[in-house]
C-alpha cells in the first residue's frame, strides 16, 4: 500500500460505492480525506465516522461538483500574509505548510503562489489534442526532451527563492 501521510485527498461521489471504496482506502493510507457527494449527507457522515473511528482524518463536503460557486469553497487558497501574521494561526500555518527538510515554509508558499497564479490567472489557454495512443506515453514523449533543470530553476526565479548552494559530496 502507498503511503499518504501528510496528504490531503479529495474524493467526489464519496457517499457510496466506489467513491465511499476510494475515501475509505485513502484513509487507510493516511491521507486526510475530503468526502464530497451532492445529494447523500447521511453517507457523507457515514462514510466520514467510518474513517474516523478507524483512527483516520476525514471531513464532509456537501457540494454539487457541476454548480462552480459550490466548488469554490472545496479548494482553499494559500493563506495571506495576514493569515501568516495571526498569532494564533500563523505559527501553526508554518509548522503544517512545512514540507521537506530542505524548502523553507516561505519558499514552498512562494511556490504555491506561482501555480495558484499560474492556474487561476492566466490569460493564456493551452490546451493539448491527444489523439491516440496512451496517454501517459504522449506526457512521457513530451517530458523527454524537457529540460527538467532549467524549468525548475526558472520556477524559482519566478517565485522569488534564492538557487540552492552547491553541495559537495562527502568523502
């Protein structure tokens, strides 16, 4: 089993069948599990105390996923510099939004920041036709002639952090 500690799932259609299956073995992973369906709250519920009385991390979403107002509200925003500043809440958004050992909390927000940016106000579509064939094939093909260094680089240039030092190997 994969293991999703430390992620946050959101599972749609989570009230029943497949999607209950999917929210259930999630939290059996570790992942924190959103249980989102639009018409059923008592298996939203139901599958949410499921999860929790197996020690498990879940909440419940009543939302019609095709109404775009109503999504709005699953996904949240990365927190402001106000919501950094609160006493009561910023030490605490610093110790959750703490990935690796290596990436500041403010450096991964900064991240955050660039694809929030880059997905919600971009004017620009691009858009991909995929015609035939797998299409995990087709990203690999395209990811293959990709200069995965300099992309990341650039994003950091993007999102205002410092290139990492060099590092020498130990003896």
């Amino acid at each position: 089993m994969v293991e999703l500690s430390g992620r946050v799932a959101l599972v749609t259609g989570g009230s029943r069948g497949i999607g209950a299956a999917v929210a259930r073995r999630l939290a059996k992973a570790g992942a924190a599990v959103a249980v989102n369906a639009h018409a059923s709250a008592e298996g939203i519920k139901a599958v949410v105390a499921e999860i929790t009385a197996c020690g498990g991390r879940a909440l419940g979403i009543q939302a019609d996923v095709a109404d775009g107002d109503a999504v709005e509200g699953m996904v949240a925003d990365v927190p402001s510099q106000k919501d950094f500043d609160n006493p009561d809440i910023g030490p605490l958004l610093t110790k959750y939004l703490k990935g690796a050992e290596s990436v500041s909390t403010d450096d991964r927000v900064r991240i955050f920041r660039l694809i929030e940016k880059l997905a919600f106000e971009s004017r620009d579509i691009v858009s991909n036709i995929h015609g035939a064939g797998s299409p995990e094939t087709h990203r690999m093909t395209i990811l293959r002639g990709a200069d995965i260094g300099a992309k990341k680089k650039l994003a950091r240039k993007l999102a205002g952090i410092k290139e990492p030092k060099e590092t020498k190997p130990a003896k």
